[in-house]
C-alpha cells in the first residue's frame, strides 16, 4: 500500500525535522564522481514542505 501511494504521489516516509527549519527550506544534496575519462554528478533537492519528496537527476560529462 506505501508502494502505490507513494506512485500516486503520497509520501512513502516522514521524517520529524528540527523546529529550527524554517517554513519553504529546500534541502539539497550534490556529489561527483570523477571515474576514467567521465565525470558524474548526481543531484537531489526535496520538493515539497514537509521534505519528504525529493527530484533527482544524473549528469555524465567527459573531462575537460
């Protein structure tokens, strides 16, 4: 049921923050991975107000 609730958009986890968040607070999170001849860097940032619900995105790039 948390499975397809969460398809549908519902929060499939909560977490209880510090009150010292304030109200429209983004947490983000950024890494690289420098593998070979390619660099990756991988990406999220939450969403939503209660900071449950994340985007993430990944970026290969050639170095240089």
């Amino acid at each position: 049921m948390k499975q397809m609730n969460s398809k549908m958009g519902g929060d499939l986890y909560n977490i209880k923050f510090s009150d010292k968040i304030k109200p429209n607070t983004m947490l983000m999170g950024l890494d690289v991975c420098h593998s070979g001849r390619e660099s990756i860097v991988g990406f999220c940032a939450s969403i939503n107000d209660k900071l449950s619900q994340y985007y993430s995105d990944k970026i290969k790039q050639s170095k240089g």
